[in-house]
C-alpha cells in the first residue's frame, strides 16, 4: 500500500461565523509534493489555508494530516505535528525584535536546537544578522517576507503553508523564495502548499493543483494541465492565450 | 496657610497612586490579550485586601512588623490571581466561546463586580467575631507600622506601595522581555493567529494574563486597605472609575502606559484636587468670601475630566503619541525662538 497523503481534505465547508465561504473543498497533497492553489481574488484561497491550519470555523467535512483527523484540535498543536504556515498579511510581529520574531518561530523547539536553527537561519538569510536587535516594523517590505520566511524555516516542519511569499517582492527576491522552495522539497523532501497571485509562475513549479473559485473547487488536477488550459487560465487566471 | 499639601498627605497620594497604577496595569494586560474590559478589577482586588485582613487578624496581630507588606502583596496577590484566574476560565472564556462580543463580556464582568462586593462585604459582616476575631469591625488603622521622622509620622503603607509598584514592574517587564513566555505573550497580544500558528498555546497565554492581572491588582488591593483606613469591599465601585480612567489615559492597550495613566490619575485626584482647594480657600473664600465648600470630595472630577481630555486631544492614549516627534517638535520650537 502506498503511504498516506500528507494533508487529505474531504468535502469541506468553512468560514468565518456565519460567513460561509469554502463549499465542499476536497483535495489530497502527496508527501514531497509542491501543490498549487490558485484562483482570482476572494475565491477563499487564504481562508483555506487557514482552515488546514484551524483558524476558521469549520461547519463540516474533514482535514487528514498523515491519516490522522485534526479537524478539531487548536493550531499551536498542528504546529507541533510538523506543520508550518506562512500568512498573507501580519506574517511577522512589528513590535518584536527580529531576534524575537524568530524565537517566537521556534517555539516548539528546545533552547539549544533553537539556537543552532537561528544560526543556520541566519547563514540563509545573512541580511538578518545586522538587523536582529531592531524591531520588525523598522524592515522594508521585502525584508518583512524574507523574515517571515525565514520563521516558517527554523522549524524545520513536514508540510510548510505558502499564501503568496513572493508579493510585493522585487524579481530578483521573488525567485529566490521560489528556489528556496524548490531546494526544500528536493534536498529536504518537504511538502509544499503554495498559494500564488502569479499563477503562471507556480504553476510552472507546481507538480499538481486546485483551481479555487467562489470557494469551490473548479479544477484539480497536473498543474502543467491547467497552465495549458486556455480557457480556465484566460477566464480566471488572467493568463494571456 | 501654604497651598502645598504636608509631607505625610503627600505621601499618601503616592502611595494611593501606585495602587490605581498597579490596578491599571492589570486592567490594560486582560484588555490587550483578552479584550474585556474588566469592570471588576477593583473588587476582584478586595480579595487582596480582605486577605490582609485576616493575615492581620491571625498573625500580625501578635507580632506586628513590617512583613505584613510584604505578606500581604505575596498572598494577597497569589489569592486574587487565582480569583481572576477562575473568572477567566469559568466564566469569560465559556461566555467568549459562546460568540459574545465585548459588550456581553464587559456586562458579564458587571455583574462579576456587584457579586464580588456583596459576597465581600457579607463575609466581613459575618465576621464580628466569627471571621475576623481580634480586630474590631474591619480597620487596620493603628495596625501599620510607621516611622517617625521630625515632627512627621511616616505610614509604612506609603513607602511599602511605591516599592511594590517599582518592583512588580521590574519583575513583569523582565518576565516580558526575558522569558520565551513572556515574549511569547506579547507576540499574542500583537497578533493571536500567528502566535498560535508558531505553537502558542494562545489560551494558556490568556489565562496566564488574567492571574497575572490579579496578581497586581491583589497586591495593590491589599496594601490600599491603609490608604482607605480599613476593608471596604464597596469602595471597589469607586476605585474602579479611577482605574478605568487610568487605563484609558495610558492608552487602554499596553500595560505600561496603564500603570503611568493609573499613576497620574491617582496623583492627580489627591494632589491635584488638594492644590485646586487649597487654592480655592485662600483665595476665594478668604478673599472673596466664597461659599466655603471643600473640593476634596470631588476627586472624581480629576480623573474624568482626564479622561476627558484625553479623548479629545489624544484618542489613542498616552501610548498612542509618538513621542519622538513630541520631542522633536519642541527641540524645533526652541530653535526657532532663537532663530
Ligand atoms: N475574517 C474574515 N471575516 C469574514 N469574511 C472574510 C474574512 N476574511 C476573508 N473574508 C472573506 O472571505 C472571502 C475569501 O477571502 P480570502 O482572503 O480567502 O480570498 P483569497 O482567495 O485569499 O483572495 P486574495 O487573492 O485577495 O488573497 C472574501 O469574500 C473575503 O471577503
Ligand atoms: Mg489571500
């Protein structure tokens, strides 16, 4: 038998209170796999990040994690089952020093691995280094997402949550977020779920992916599929024929 | 007569004013992490000061000394962290969950309060001579032990107050800054989803806030017993207009600017409201033969009219004015009068 999914979501609805935005999602995300999920604006690609992540309320349906339910229980402890998630918006705390925000990124971890982590982090990320007694809010933009980034590294989780690393960013900082996640699925075989406003880029590194719109699945598939899809891609994706 | 207060009023104020700071800073911490507004800081602090109450009763009655301060901050504060502790977790977490908003919880803490000082107040009631033996009805005045400097009686309470507001301060902003918890609580109040999704346990982290916030507010509640001369749990409704008044001049949000707007408004409401009657009787009523009222018992017109004042020219508190530009607005003003 083949192993389980890395994240297995069966027929899902969700929302916020009563604003009910996510109908019947269902998708599966094969370990070591960069899986995609695109969709125009407000088709709830954030919220179901959230939702893998527990931050919504869910009306119904189920979130599998390695074959195991964690529908119900609360995020900190999805962060402990090897889950990482990097936010759209608020993705780094402001008033926290960088040497802060990145202790807060290891949380789970013991003093002396957390250590050892930053020190490693900060190899990747050598800009930090200079930066690490100053407060957040005093970083560029650009630099606010390479620490965010950076917090959803030192983990070192299973399954990393992306809802869109590379907005805002220049070109050049744009691709190395996409080859730092290239590197982690090939050399560190981790699982990827990426949530991308530029479509065509994620869905040229994308193995699979999900074409959410209204909050309703519209296409799943071979990601390279549905990059050659005229028709979805012109009508949703703003991909040009 | 001088307009300036004595020296043992003076002190007083002081030590009136560390509390409300102390009880301020406690209301702004539940605020920031919880988001209720806490109408019964003040009475959840009376179990400080009815713990002192039968600390004194009990033990220092024979063996009076200046321990009692610190004893009472101690206990007192450990007893009322664990009240507001049980507040949190059986009622305001349970209501919260249930989808009330703020208004369901502030009026639930409402009625929190008049529970509070009634449960209190029947309890000392009670007491004559079941609960509190020794000490007749419930004052403690003449159980303070004092100093005697010049021609002045200096009460313990009002340097034993100050001392606790420094220190409580110091050890909080330490656990803050220094502990992984203490970061992690305040990366909670800046942002709960991505502290939980980094493996806060955000619930933990509130209910931690609450006993920390009674924690302060049992130590002040318990060493103001001296400043009101004796346990009265329904002084609570008084005191908590001047704790509210503080924590909306700090900002309502951050907990040290809590404890300076608790400050200022507790000094405010002694010192100021002395200077303007002692202004108002030498030279209005001796002068001008005003009505000679004393202004002393409209203290409240301190803090609210603080309040006030705030609202209108700063709406986001002490917190919310950038002070660097405070300060490099008047470096320029200063260089411009020289220009
Ligand atoms: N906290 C919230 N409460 C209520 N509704 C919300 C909340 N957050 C988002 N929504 C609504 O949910 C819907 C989906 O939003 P979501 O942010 O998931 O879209 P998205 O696909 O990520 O959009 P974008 O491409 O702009 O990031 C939108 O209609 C939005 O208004
Ligand atoms: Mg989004």
């Amino acid at each position: 038998m083949s192993e389980a999914p890395m994240i297995e979501v069966r027929e899902l609805n969700a929302g916020y209170g009563r604003f009910h935005i996510l109908f019947d999602v269902s998708l599966e995300v094969e370990p070591r796999e960069i899986f995609i999920i695109v969709g125009p604006n407000g088709s709830g690609k954030s919220t179901l990040l959230k939702t893998l992540f527990g931050l919504t309320k869910v009306y119904s349906g189920s979130v599998k994690l390695e074959g195991r339910d964690i529908t119900r229980i609360p995020p900190h402890a999805r962060a402990k089952l090897g889950m990482a998630y990097l936010p759209q918006v608020g993705n780094v705390f402001a008033e926290l020093t960088v040497a802060e925000n990145l202790k807060m990124a290891g949380y789970t971890l013991e003093a002396s691995e957390l250590e050892e982590r930053i020190r490693d982090v900060l190899e990747v990320f050598p800009f930090l280094k200079q930066k690490l007694n100053a407060k957040a809010k005093t970083l560029s933009g650009g630099q606010r997402q390479l620490l965010a980034m950076a917090m959803a590294l030192i983990r070192e989780p299973k399954v990393f949550m992306f809802d869109e690393p590379t907005a805002g960013l220049a070109p050049k900082a744009a691709k190395e977020i996409i080859d730092k996640m290239l590197w982690l699925r090939k050399e560190k075989g981790k699982t990827i779920v990426l949530v991308e406003q530029n479509a065509k880029l994620a869905l040229e590194i994308g193995d699979r992916a999900i074409l959410l719109v209204s909050g309703r699945v519209a296409y799943r598939g071979k990601a390279s599929e549905l990059l050659a899809d005229k028709e979805l891609g012109k009508k949703y994706l703003g991909l040009k024929g | 007569m001088s307009i300036l207060p004595s020296l043992p009023y003076t002190l007083d104020a002081l030590a009136y004013a560390s509390a409300i700071g102390l009880l301020s800073m406690g209301l702004s911490l539940t605020y920031a992490t919880t988001k209720v507004p806490n109408f019964a800081q003040a009475s959840i602090a009376m179990f400080g000061a009815v713990t002192l109450l039968l600390l004194i009763d009990r033990y220092y009655y024979y063996h009076p000394g200046w321990s009692v301060f610190l004893a009472g901050v101690v206990l007192g504060g450990l007893v009322t962290g664990a009240v507001a502790w049980l507040v949190y977790v059986t009622v305001l977490k349970p209501l919260a969950d249930r989808g009330n908003t703020v208004i369901g919880l502030m009026i639930a803490t409402f009625a929190l309060d008049i529970i509070f000082v009634n449960v209190l107040t029947a309890y000392l009631d009670e007491a004559h001579g079941v609960h509190i033996p020794k000490l007749i009805g419930a004052s403690i005045t003449s159980f303070e032990p004092r100093l005697h400097i010049g021609d002045y009686i200096v009460y313990g309470y009002t340097i034993a107050l100050p001392i606790t507001a420094v220190v409580l301060t110091v050890i909080f902003h330490l656990f803050l800054t220094r502990t992984k918890f203490g970061v992690a609580m305040r990366a909670t109040i800046e942002n709960p989803d991505l502290a939980s999704v980094l493996g806060v346990n955000v619930n933990l982290v509130y209910m931690v806030s609450w006993f920390l916030s009674g924690f302060l507010a049992g130590a002040a509640g318990a060493l103001m017993a001296y400043t009101l001369k004796g346990v009265d749990p329904s002084a609570a409704e008084l005191i908590i207009v001047t704790v509210f008044a503080g924590s909306i001049v700090g900002g309502l949000e951050s907990v040290y600017w809590g404890l300076i707007g608790g400050f200022i408004v507790g000094l405010a409401e002694k010192l100021g409201m002395t200077l303007l009657n002692n202004f108002y009787r030498d030279y209005f009523v001796l002068k001008w033969h005003a009505p000679n009222v004393s202004l002393l018992n409209y203290e409240k017109f301190m803090s609210l009219g603080l309040v006030v004042v705030m609202l209108l020219y700063a709406p986001r508190g002490l917190a919310g004015i950038d002070w660097g530009a405070v300060a490099r607005r008047l470096g320029l003003r200063r260089g411009g009068g020289g220009r």
